[in-house]
C-alpha cells in the first residue's frame, strides 16, 4: 500500500480533501482504498473513501480557519462558520 495510517494526505484532482489516513484495506477485487479524515477547521472529522490514485501526500502547513466574513460578533470578530459551509468553501463552491 502507498500510504499508512496517520500519512497526511490531500485529495489530488478536483475539489481538495486533507486530513490524515485514519484506516487502509483492500477491496475484494484487490484494490487498495484509503479511509481519510478531514483535518480542515470546521470540517474535521468527516470521512471519505479514496482509491490510490486520488491521493497524494500533504505537506503538512496548517490550513487557516476559514471565517464567515463580515458577519463580525459583538466582540468585533469575525464568527466561524459552519463545517459544512468551511468545506464547500475550502473546496471552491463558493458560500450559498
């Protein structure tokens, strides 16, 4: 297998998914899949399933929490958004 459990990761083509390899198996057919947890602010914990070639190795900077802003709190600070809003952000779909 390509990757070990904890290899941080990052989805390669398309929308971008980091976080770390929390399990690796292989399907029946023999084909290694990858259980991957997000570590994006806001979107941890989520989980995808990722064949090999989807994957590549992360560099391991930490991502800034993305932030509703102009939606500033009554301390002036701008308020953290939502994990599935912080994800279709982080993967550029833009806020809805």
């Amino acid at each position: 297998m390509k990757f070990a459990r904890l290899d941080p990761v990052v989805k390669v083509r398309g929308y971008k998914f980091p976080g770390l390899v929390v399990a690796a198996y292989q399907t029946l057919s023999g084909e290694d899949r990858y259980v991957v947890e997000c570590t994006l602010p806001g979107a941890e914990g989520i989980q995808h399933i990722f064949n090999e070639d989807q994957l590549g190795l992360a560099d391991i900077t930490p991502i800034p929490v993305v932030t509703n802003v102009g939606s500033a709190g009554p301390d002036g600070w701008d308020q953290p958004i939502g994990a599935w809003e912080a994800l279709k952000t982080f993967m550029g779909f833009g806020r809805t």
